[in-house]
C-alpha cells in the first residue's frame, strides 16, 4: 500500500455500502409507477379502443394533465425542501381574474384600467409570486407553521377571487388569453411541450446544480444543512416564490383551454395535486423524490381519469378512486421501497464489513 493512500476502514466501506444502496433505492423508486401505467394502459385499451390512439393520448390525457402538472411540480419542489404549500389552487384562481380585470373595460366588470393583455399577464405573475413571497417569509422568517399560513390563504385567495370577481364568469378574452389552449407544434398542444420543457428543466436543476443539491440537504434535515452554510430563509422564501409562478403559470393555461375564466377556477385541486405528488415518490417528510416520479404520478392520475370519462363514470367516482390510489400507493411504496432498500443498505453494510 502506498503511503500516500490511507488504508480503508470497514466502517467507511460500510458507509460506502449504505451510500450506494441508498442511491440505487432512490434511482429504483423513480421507476415504481411505470408498471402500473403500462398495466392501467393495457385496460383502457381493453376497455375502449379510442383509448390509446395518438389524438386521445396527447390532445386529452395530456392537454387536460398539464395544469395539475404544473401544481404538481410547484408543490414537489416546496415538499421536497420539507415545508407545504395549500394555496397553489387559490392561485390558480386568482392569477387568471386579476389578470382579466386589469384588461377588461369597467362595462364588462373589470377595473377600468384597460391594460393591454401582454401587462395584464405580467400583473397576474406578480401577484403570483408576491402571495409566494408572502407565505415564504411567513415560514422562513417567522418561523411560522407551513400547513395553517398556507391554509389561512388559501381561504383568503378564494374569498378574494369570488369577491373581486363578483362570482361572475369571463370570457371573450383577447387572443394573448388562450394562445396557449389554441397553438400546436408538431400536432401537440403548446401547453404539453411546456409542461415537458418545465419538468426536465426542474429535473436538471435538483440533480446537477448546487441549489437543487441544497433544497434536497434542506428538506432532508434543515439544521444540519443551516450548519453546513446553507442559507434556509432564502432558499426556502425562492421555493415558495417559484411555487406561486408556477401556480399563476399553470392558472394561466386552464383559463387558454377553457377560453374563460370562472370564479372558482381550480377549486379542490390541491388534493389531487398531493395525490400525484405522493403516489409519485415525493416524500411529505422532505428531502426526497424526484421530477420524473412526480410527472409519472401526473400521468397516471391522467389516464385513470381519461379511462373513467370514455368509460362514462360519473365524476363524483373519480375523487373515491383517487384516494384508494393513494391508499394503495402508499402501501406499495413501503413494502417494495422501504423494506427492499434497509435490506439492501444492511446487506451492503455487512459485505463491505466482512
């Protein structure tokens, strides 16, 4: 042995085992859903033709996923650096009527200040992520609970959607409104290309660059990573900033599909949005998941959905589906996650140790 090389300790293979296990478990998770979306797609095609043609694929499963795809990218990250967001929804709301209202003439019960579309978009985005500036710096300065000031304004968005809306639905928007619900490129919806773009763009950042690295040090234990120099106030204020765009971003496209914009815009969609998240692989306890699980848990709440409505299942079935789903996944996550993966780090520990 060089004298130069330090001589390997069993405790530091162990540790190397447990690293490597760890890493392998993690990659293994990301993958869980897959024979689930390939089973679940295999009845749908059972159960109606139409199903698995090109045009239902993309211009249903996907246009309609797109939205909660977005939320769900919104929420992964603030879970993933250990905190909740409950007002996504509310957002998804509000953004679309603060947009219409700056633009719409008072005749038509807007604010009479007429803007043109293009600043009406922008005012939406800085409502967005002022409310996400607001929650962060109630969570990170204040030290405040995540789940009760994300609650409190959740409520407080949905009052103030209805209240400045008058409870009353707008449409005949101007054609910057629904550019994303009317543009295609290479026959698929402009609104799926930006959710891909959105989840390998946020794929890319947690796993190569140093502040994906820290979110994940911060929700995994938010003391160590303090001690460690990272700055948690701030990191954690910019995940709920960028939640809140995203949250307006993703109100933004409904209201373009719909060609309007309703009062209760995204009403109830958080729960489903924790369903894909956590039946993705996204950790409520922090510091754990990845973009590619939480787009196949999209996906497959997706195609469920799209199964049940060409099947004509009444809709009040869907929500009773989806919370066995996430029974279900759970259950699976813990017997073909969990228990695999302490096995694995024990045995790889005891390998290296022998």
């Amino acid at each position: 042995m060089s004298a130069l090389q330090a001589p390997t300790t069993p405790s530091a293979s162990a540790g190397t085992g447990i690293r490597r296990a760890s890493r392998s478990g993690a990659w293994l998770r990301q993958f869980t859903l897959i024979p689930f979306i390939v089973i679940i797609m295999i009845i749908g095609a059972i159960v109606n033709p139409e199903f698995l043609t090109l045009a239902n694929i993309f211009n249903n499963v996907l246009v309609t996923s797109a939205v909660l795809g977005l939320l769900v990218l919104a929420e992964s990250l603030v879970l993933i650096g250990g905190q909740f967001d409950l007002s996504l929804e509310s957002i998804v709301g509000l953004a679309p009527v603060i947009a219409v209202l700056v633009v719409a003439p008072a005749s038509n019960g807007g604010l009479g200040l007429q803007l043109a579309p293009i600043l009406g978009v922008l005012v939406a985005f800085v409502v967005s992520a002022a409310i996400g500036l607001f929650n962060g710096t109630m969570v990170a300065k204040l030290s405040l609970n995540a789940f009760i000031v994300t609650l409190a304004m959740q409520i407080l968005l949905r009052g103030l959607s209805l209240g400045l809306s008058g409870g009353k639905t707008f449409s005949s928007l101007p054609p910057l409104f629904t550019f994303l619900g009317d543009t295609f490129f290479l026959g698929i919806s402009a609104q799926v290309w930006l959710l891909l773009i959105a989840y390998l763009v946020a794929g890319l950042f947690l796993r190569f660059h140093a502040t994906g690295r820290k979110i994940f040090a911060m929700g995994g234990n938010a003391d160590a990573a303090r001690a460690a120099g990272v700055h948690t106030a701030r990191l954690t204020m910019g995940l709920f900033v960028t939640a809140g765009l995203l949250s307006g971003l993703a109100g933004l496209m409904l209201t373009s599909r719909i060609a309007s914009v309703t009062a209760d815009q995204g009403s109830g969609m958080i729960f489903t949005v924790f369903a894909a998240a956590v039946i993705g692989g996204i950790s409520l306890d922090g510091g754990r998941g990845s973009m590619f699980g939480a787009f196949t848990g999209v996906l497959l709440l997706g195609i469920i959905q799209n199964i049940l409505v060409l099947s004509s299942v009444p809709s009040f079935w869907i929500n009773a589906i989806y919370g066995v789903i996430i029974l279900a996944a759970l259950i699976v996550g813990h017997v073909t996650g969990r228990g695999p993966f302490r096995r694995l780090a024990k045995r790889s520990a005891k390998t290296a140790g022998s």
